[in-house]
C-alpha cells in the first residue's frame, strides 16, 4: 500500500563502511516526528520515529536544508505476511528553507 504523508524531519544520519565480516552497508536514516499512540490513554505528544532513504548518496540532498523542516513523504506498507513496518520511498521538502 503507498501513500503519502506531510512529516517533520528533525534530523538525518549518513553511514557507509564495511563491517568485519566484510559485508558493506550504505544508508540514510531520516527521523521524523511521529505521534505516540494514545489509545489506551497512557501517552501522549511524539517521538522521532526513524526510516531508511536509500544509499549515503541521499544526505546530502537535504544536508544544506535547516532542520527541522517539513516535507512530503511517499511512504509504503511492505509486510511478509505476518508483520508490516512502513518504508519511506522519497522525501520533498516543503518550501525554500536554506541552512543559516
């Protein structure tokens, strides 16, 4: 299932390298604030849920931008049957705002 979804991000990490076994990793994780769930009546406000974008290559799309900022998400629901988690596929920042 995709859709998409207005987020604040609140921070981005980069990491690349190769591990001890020799198997190599390239990412970027966006955090992005989420509301906690409040259906059973013991929390309230957000926490900053994290996701993976991609390669390292996608920072630093966004590393001149100051943060936090808002943007559009394209999210998607993969699952294996029996558990689902929500991917993000792509990120829009919402307007111009420039790093000070």
């Amino acid at each position: 299932m995709k859709f998409t979804a207005n987020v604040t991000v609140i921070g981005m990490k980069r990491s690349k390298g190769v591990l001890e076994n020799g198997t190599a990793y390239d990412s970027t994780k966006v955090y992005a604030l989420t509301e906690l769930d409040d259906s059973k009546g013991d929390a309230k406000g957000q926490f900053g849920a994290e996701f993976n974008l991609g390669t390292s290559e996608e920072y630093a799309k966004y590393a001149q931008l100051a943060f936090p900022f808002q943007a559009v998400a394209d999210m998607e629901i993969v699952g294996n049957g029996k558990t689902s988690k929500t991917v993000m596929v792509a990120l829009k920042p919402v307007g111009d705002k420039k790093a000070a």
